[in-house]
C-alpha cells in the first residue's frame, strides 16, 4: 500500500472528507487529492500536519518500521553479519 492509500484509508477511517483534512493543513482540497491519489507527494511541512491531523505515526506512514515481518534470529543474525563486517572493514 503507497503512503497516499494510507492516507486515504486513515482519512476515511475517521469519517473525515478531503476538504476537512485540506482545509487543517491548509492546502486546497484538489492539492491534497492529488497526495491521495499518488499524484503528487506531499512536502515535509505537509506530510508532518497530515500526521498530525490524521494521529498517524509518520514511520508507519512512510513503512519506515521494514523489519516488521522478519524474525528476531533473522535481526540477530543481520547484526552480527554487520559486527563481523565492521570489525574487518576497517
């Protein structure tokens, strides 16, 4: 899912129109539609009041939290592949 369908889910989820959200940030409704439909991407002070509005973490909203699905041996194996690399890379 793209960070404008999350948006919108999240938007709808609270029963709030596009003209709602808009109108808090402020952009123009159409503005802001073209951020939920993909469009266009929002700015930093955008993307920080959509957060805000909407009560969404911006991690979530970007899928900056990627290491969801693997499993903790996975991680522990990731970092010490990294502290074996690290050790002899310098």
């Amino acid at each position: 899912m793209n960070i404008g369908e999350k948006i919108r889910n999240t938007r709808e989820d609270m029963d709030l129109s596009q003209e709602d959200v808009a109108g808090q940030i402020p952009m123009s409704q159409s503005g802001y539609s073209k951020i939920e439909r993909g469009i266009q991407e929002p700015s930093l002070y955008q993307l920080k009041r959509i957060c805000e509005i909407l009560k969404i973490s911006a991690d979530n909203l970007l899928s900056l939290n990627e290491f969801d699905g693997i499993s903790s041996k996975d991680l522990a194996l990731l970092k010490e592949i990294k502290n074996i690399f690290n050790k002899y890379s310098k």
